[in-house]
C-alpha cells in the first residue's frame, strides 16, 4: 500500500513537474514574442538552402540558426523592456500602463509575471549566447563576421528608439534582409554572395512591410502617443496603405528583373506563388478602414495562423489575420523560393 502511494506521488509529481516546464516554455514564447520568430528563422533557411546549392555540403549550420533566434528574440524583449521603462519614468506604475487595446504588448512584464530584474537576465543571456557564436563563427571565417554582428547590433540597440526618426521599419528591414543573410552565408562559406544580397532585399522590404501593416492598424494609438512610425508619414491610412502595396511590389519585382537578367536562378520566380496572400492582405487591410463587420477565414494557401480559436475568442482575429498575412507573405516567399532553388 505504502509503495502504491508513493508511486502516485511520483506519478503526481511528474505530471505537475511537465505542466511546469510546458508553462514556462509557453510564458517564455509570449515573453519574447516567439511568433515572431519565422521573420529571422525563413532569411536564414533560404540562405542555407542556396548555400548548399553553390558550395559544398555546409557545416555547422545550426549554430547560426540559434544564434539569429537570440538576438531576434533579444530584440524583441529589449524593445518592449525599453518601452515598459520610459513609462515608469513618466510616473506611472506597471498596472497603469496602457500599450493600446490592440498591442498586447510587454503583457507578462505589466501583469508581474516576470520582473524588470529577470528580464534584463533574460536579454543578458539571449545576447550572451548570440555573442559566442558570433566569436565561434569570426575564429571559423575572420574579421567580416565581427563588422556584420557589431553594425547589427548597433541596429538592434537602436531600434527601440528608432520612433523618434520614423525609422524602425528601415532598421529591421536591413537587419532581417542584408545583415542577417549576408551575415549566415559569409559565415557558412567565408564569401559574400551577390545572388543573397540581391534577394535580400525583398526579404528586407517584405519584413519591413509586416511592421507597415502592425503600424496602419495601430494607427490611432501611435498618434496618440505620438510614436512616429514610417507609416505616419503619409498622413492619412489610405495613403499608408498605397506604400504598403509599393514596397510589396518592389520586393517582387526586384525578384523578376534580377532573374530575368539572369542574375537570379530562373526557379527564383516560384516566389511568386505567394502573390495571392499579397493581394488577400491588400484587400484585408483596406477593409480595416472601410469596413466593420468583416468575417475572418483562414485558408490553408495564407500560411500558418496559429491558435486561431483562441484568437476569435479573445476577439482579436480583426487585428491578427492582417499581421498573420503580412508574416506568412514575407515566411513563405523565402520557403517556397528557397526549396525551389535548391530542388532544380
């Protein structure tokens, strides 16, 4: 009877022990916006995938894999720690800040989940282990590796105060397109590619257009608060919206003319397969302005859309179909152009 017991305990204890870690692990994911992730993890599998398909069979791959998810990841908390801080120092205490109704911004450092004290461990670490394999890969390849981290992080730590110039959807488009691709393929072949840096810069113009589709929808709130976005240069939403469509477009054309001087393989032009989550997210995005009652339906060609039920019962679907189709346009050109390549 005694070891039946015990053996429940035991049986109690891991499961209350897996609840725990899967907890954390969930915290941590929201922490640090993880969602966000796929907008560093698709730049690097595309470079990977066209750097085996010019070079030997690469090495040492996941290493740059981990260390681009700690600084975005880094990033990402360093932002919202910046954020949470100037409105301390404005008078205000954690339960009266307010990031917007749609900005589910900083939620477990404002509800003390976690404190401003852990947080900095957080960041600390993150940045800690992205720094060593940055060294790892600068002994493995030279100097070139220490330029690209040291102008990245520059950026990085910049990028909190970038509202002040209008400039934080320039800053992450450079840092998610050029820096990082340029910075996994030198580190993976010890060379610059010209082919990378070209189609880089439709990554970059894709990820900075997913920043320009949150900042129209956030609109009334950054003026509120008088937060300067690249968005708010046009004025008005609608205006907005016409440079939303403008940097998509570049993104595709700097794709179709750069194959078609021959400068890209021809497969290159499989990213096109995701014009219809361009044009889907266009005509969404529009009706952010116009219409009210709109009824979200995801379909399997727009991407993954995560805990969806979730979404729709917190009723925030209005908010994250939009940001969804800007992540998976940006998510699944690289994928699809990354597989096609390498698959010719």
């Amino acid at each position: 009877m005694h070891l039946e017991n015990l053996t429940k305990l035991k049986f109690t204890y891991n499961i209350n022990a897996m609840k725990n870690a899967k907890l954390k692990i969930s915290n941590f994911f929201e922490l640090t916006r993880g969602y966000s992730v796929l907008m560093s993890v698709a730049p690097w599998f595309l470079t990977v995938m066209w750097a085996q398909i010019y070079l030997p069979p690469i090495k040492d791959v996941f290493q740059t894999f981990i260390g681009i998810v700690c600084v975005h990841l880094g990033t990402n908390l360093f932002d919202d720690y910046i954020d949470v801080k100037k409105e301390i120092k404005s008078g205000k205490t954690l339960k009266n800040i307010d990031f917007g109704a749609i900005n589910n911004k900083a939620k477990l450092i404002l509800n003390g989940t976690y404190s401003l004290k852990q947080v900095v461990t957080i960041i600390s670490v993150l940045y800690a282990i992205a720094l060593i394999i940055g060294i790892y890969y600068t002994v493995l390849q030279g100097g070139w590796i220490l330029a690209i981290m040291a102008i990245s992080g520059v950026l990085c730590l910049l990028y909190p105060f970038a509202t002040k110039f209008y400039s934080g959807e320039l800053i992450v488009g450079v840092i998610f397109g050029p820096l990082l691709m340029s910075g996994t393929y030198y580190a993976l072949c010890g060379l610059i590619s010209t082919r990378i840096l070209i189609m880089s810069i439709s990554v970059g113009l894709l990820t900075a257009a997913l920043l320009h589709t949150h900042a129209i929808m956030d609109w009334e709130y950054d003026c509120t608060v008088g937060k300067n976005t690249f968005c708010r240069l046009f004025k008005t939403k609608e205006n907005a919206i016409y440079a939303l469509k403008a940097i998509v477009w570049a993104a595709y054309i700097n794709v179709i003319y750069f194959t078609l001087t021959g400068w890209l393989h021809p497969n290159a032009l499989y990213a096109l397969l995701t014009l219809p989550i361009a044009v889907e997210l266009f005509k969404s995005i529009k009706d952010y302005i116009n219409i009210k009652n709109v009824k979200f339906i995801p379909a399997w060609w727009m991407g993954p859309m995560e805990d969806w039920e979730n979404i729709k019962n917190v009723r925030m679907d209005f908010f994250m179909y939009r940001f969804y189709l800007a992540r998976n346009l940006c998510f699944l050109f690289c994928m699809i152009a990354g597989i096609a390549c390498y698959l010719k």
